[in-house]
C-alpha cells in the first residue's frame, strides 16, 4: 500500500523538480535541495543501574534511533544530525565537496552533468519515506521503502554506484536497529566495497562507513572487529578532516569504548579526555555531546573506585547544566542526582540529601507527582537517612530512630509509586504497539519492578535496625515488620514474572536475588520465630529458589558474551 501510494505521487514529484532541470552539455541535469529529517518528538526517559545505584538519562527521539550516530551523515555531506544516508556522490570536509557540507546532489558524470531518469527519481522518493518512516519508529513501512530505493539505484544508477552505496547503507541501519544483524553485515560491506571502488581507500566516504561497521559490531560485542573499524576510520578522519575536527573525536571517542571494554583502561580514558577536549576547543563544550562523554567518563572512574576524579567530573557536567538549561530541566536534575551519589559513596551525607532533596522539589514540578522518578528519588534521600541513623546510633538513640522515622515514610511513598506505576503498566498492555511507545513503557515497568524491591529490601533493613535500636533502649518489642517486607519482594516478583518484558532483566533478577539472600539470612540466624520444621521447610524452598535464580543470571550473562 506504503509503495502504491509513493508511486501515485510520483509525477506529481516529478513535476515539481522539472522547474529546476536545466541543460549542461546536451545532458539533462537536475539541482536538488538537501532534504532533512524533522527532529520532532517528546523526550523520554531511560534509566541506567550501575553499582552506585541507578541514573537517569533522557533522548530527544525513542533510544533506538540513536544507533544512527550520524556518522553515516559524513558520507553526505550532512552535519552528524540523526539522520539516514541519502547520496554518496557529495564529499564533506574534503576537497571535492563542491557544494558546500550542506548541499546533496544526484550524481555527477564526468561531464558535470547529473544522471535523471524514472529510476533515480523513485530512488530518491522511496529513500525519502523509508526515511520518515524510520524516524517515526515505523521499521517495517521503513524497511519496503529502503528495499524498493536500493532496487532503484541499481537499476537508474548502476550496480556499483555511490548511490547503490547509500541505500545499502541505510538498509544496514534498519537491519542493525532491528538486530537483524546476519542481513546487516553484508550490507555494510557493500557499500564500503563500492566506495572504495569509486572514491578510493582513504576517501573520508570509506572513513565514514567503516565508522557505521565498527558501530555494528560494536553493538554485537564483537570488540576486536570493532576496534579494526575504528581505527582505520580514525585514521581517514584524523588525514581528511583534521586532529582537532569534531567528527574526528566522535571516532575516537567510541573507539576509546571498544578499548575499555576490552579492558585496556588507560588507553580508552586517554581517548575520552582527547575526544572532550577537542569539543571544548570546537566550542562545543557545552554540547550534549560533550555532557555524554563527560558521564562515561565518571562513571569509568566510578568503576575503578576513583571517586574523587569522579565527583571533579560530575561537579563540571552539573555547572554547565545549571547555566545551560537550569533546574527546570531534567537533564540538570539527573546530572544533580550522579553527583549526589558520588558524595554518598564518599561519606559526603549533608551535600548528598541536599542535593537529593533539591532533585525532589525539581522532579515535583517537572513531572506527575506518581512518576517512576519521584519514587526513584524518595528511595535515595531514604537510604541516606538510613547512613545518617547509623552515624547517630552511638551517640544519639532517639535522634537515630527519627531518622529511621523519616526514611520509613520516604520508603513507603517510594513502594506506593512502584506499585502504582507497574499496576499502569499491565493496565495498558493491550494497547501497546509493536514499537516506539511501547519500549518506553516496558523499560517504566522494569524499572518499577526494580525501585520496589530495592524500597521493600530497604524497608526489612530498616525495621530491623530500628528492634535492634528499641532493644537497646529496654525496649524489647519484636518486629516482624521485616519479614513481612521480604515476603512482599517474593510476592512482587512472582505477580509479574510471567511478565518476561518487565521481570526476565538482570536489574530485576539481581534485586530479587538479593531479597530472597536477605530473607534466608533472617530465617537462618533465627531472627523469625517460627515452628521449627515450617522454619525449616522456608528455608530449603528459599535455598532452591536462589539457586534457580543464580542460573538464571549466568545464563543470561552467557548469552550476552
């Protein structure tokens, strides 16, 4: 349907180009304007757990176009926007850009003349809704389009034109986004292969599609294919563009990610901090971009236990938030939040509520006031009320169990908010679609299956802090107050466990896993009075059902490598 309505406009499209057809050479040529995607969509939300806790992150557009880093744009003489490949035959940065890096043609023969025929101008149409219908989310329209145009280019341009290099390329994306990856690779290869034929090995064009590989194999975890793809892709960049050029460090900057992981750490933080300078000297200091591989560089120094460089880090990425966008920004609030856990890692407490507090009010204002996030926060400022009791217990009983006091109440709203926002989840299954919104929604259940066993684990720790505290006043009062917060975890998981979407992730596994550790630690000490062969019998069910879950986790890691 998608193509029969494309081809009715076809003349139509046609028609409108004609006025701009004029003649060079005896040849019909025809000067085309660039066109560029709408960067139109509501922020969303991800939220990223590490071992400081969990951060929050937002996009302009669903997390998955993302993938398309731009890079491919290089090969089109497009700045690197969010945007698919529509013409190999411009050249950006280079010598033989000859309209400018914002300019897209159809292709030049050797006479300067433009090639135009009933194939080129579907190839351009079908490229152009394959397009939009990407952006919007819709692969499957996406991806007929982006089939007909490669089609087209080989028929109107020839099989080994720049143009057939482009199409492929932009199918490749679709296939990588899809994780249709067996159909990708060959597609990539393609038009690296035809680039390298028409433009030769070290043209930036070849640069930038080996860039768009090394992203592909990256996301599979194939590190060392990535790294070969990055750094010959740094190498054009570095000739063609410059040292010091932006999308220079954009390569190095994944490459540096590629060389981490591969657990060459001093390496890869060299790359970070050259990639961050060269945006700070760019001006673009302040850039999203550089605000991203500043938080990779903070939480690299987070993992290495390097908290001092880390808060220096986070420290800088919330000054430029406050100036650039204020706290009525989300971004500012979650840049705010990093920090906030680096200084409760360190011991830091005062700094570390106030700034979690402050987060609180923003988060109050910005958002519903049963927002996932404000839960999320209600469990930080919770768990450093529970460090400041600990502090007090020695010097201050009754001031510790206030703070015990203020902590249940934050923990409490915290379990309501999860709750209310897993229970809206499954309300709205049945209107899920197969993409875009629907991601957002399941990612929202998982991370509220997550807060609430984090709150209802926090919960039994605090009840049982605060028997240990009464008992220490005389007061022998016993409490089973943690238990019950325990079997509430239990209970939790197993309503949405068939609910793969939202409990089959490693977050909601390790957290549950910690839960059920937690409870078999209480019953095992003998901190629940039970029946001796009931107490007995919990126990062994509990025992099994952490060993299932362990498995469970292995596999998953297993899977993932």
């Amino acid at each position: 349907m998608y193509l029969r309505q494309a081809t009715a406009n076809l003349g139509r499209r046609i028609r409108d180009i004609s006025s701009r057809i004029v003649s060079s050479s005896g040849r019909t040529t025809i000067n085309s304007s660039p066109l560029l995607p709408s960067s139109s969509g509501k922020a969303k939300f991800y939220c990223h757990f590490g071992s400081g806790g969990y951060s929050w992150g937002t996009n302009q557009n669903d997390s998955r176009l993302w993938i398309l880093l731009g890079q491919a744009a290089l090969i089109f003489g497009i700045n690197p926007n969010l945007v698919l490949a529509e013409d190999a035959s411009i050249q950006s940065g280079s010598e033989n850009a000859t309209e400018g890096a914002n300019v897209i043609g159809l292709r030049k023969i050797e006479d300067g003349s433009v090639v135009s025929n009933e194939h080129t101008s579907k190839w351009r149409i079908f490229t152009d809704n394959g397009r939009d219908y990407f952006m919007q989310g819709k692969l499957e329209e996406a991806e007929k389009f982006f089939l007909s145009a490669l089609q087209e280019a080989k028929e109107g341009f020839g099989e080994r034109d720049p143009h057939v290099a482009s199409a492929c390329n932009n199918l490749a994306e679709l296939y990588r986004v899809k994780k249709v990856f067996d159909k990708a690779e060959p597609l990539y290869l393609e038009a690296i292969s035809i680039l390298q034929e028409s433009f030769g090995p070290e043209d930036i064009r070849v640069g930038a599609a080996c860039h768009n590989l090394g992203q592909f194999y990256l996301v599979q975890r194939k590190l060392e294919d990535a790294r070969i793809c990055y750094e010959r892709a740094l190498k054009v960049k570095g000739r063609v563009l410059g040292y010091g050029n932006i999308d220079y460090a954009d390569t190095m900057y994944h490459l540096g990610m590629v060389l981490y992981l591969q657990g060459k750490e001093n390496d890869s933080e060299a790359l970070f901090q050259d990639s961050i300078r060269i945006l700070e000297e760019n001006g673009q200091g302040e850039s999203m971009a550089c605000i991203r591989r500043l938080r990779y560089l903070a939480q690299i120094y987070m993992k290495a236990n390097r908290l001092a460089e880390a808060e220096n880090v986070q420290r800088k990425i919330l000054h430029i938030m406050e100036i650039s966008k204020g706290w009525k920004s989300l971004d500012t609030v979650i840049a705010a939040e990093g920090l906030a856990l680096t200084l409760q890692s360190t011991g830091s407490l005062r700094e570390a509520q106030e700034l979690f507090e402050r987060c609180l009010d923003a988060r109050k204002k910005i958002l519903p006031q049963d927002h996932i996030q404000v839960g999320a926060n209600m469990l930080h400022i919770a768990r450093v009320a529970m460090l400041n009791s600990n502090r007090l217990r020695k010097k201050n009983v009754s001031e510790a169990i206030d703070e015990l006091g203020q902590a249940k109440e934050l923990l409490d709203n915290s379990r309501r908010i999860a709750w209310h926002v897993l229970n809206k989840s499954i309300k709205q299954k049945g209107e899920r679609q197969k993409y875009g919104a629907s991601r957002e929604n399941l990612r929202e259940g998982r991370t509220a299956l997550v807060i609430l066993l984090q709150s209802l684990e926090a919960l039994a720790l605090l009840e049982t802090t605060k028997q240990e505290l009464q008992e220490s006043m005389d007061e022998n009062l016993a409490s089973y107050d943690a238990e019950n917060a325990l079997f509430e975890c239990i209970s939790a998981y197993k309503e949405f466990e068939n609910e793969k979407s939202i409990s089959d992730s490693p977050e909601v596994k390790t957290e549950y896993l910690s839960c059920l550790k937690h409870l078999s630690s209480l019953i095992g000490y003998g901190n629940i009075d039970r029946r001796k062969q009931s107490k007995k019998a919990t126990l062994q069910e509990l025992k099994d059902e952490i060993k299932r879950i362990e498995v469970e986790i292995s596999s998953n890691r297993r899977y993932k490598r």
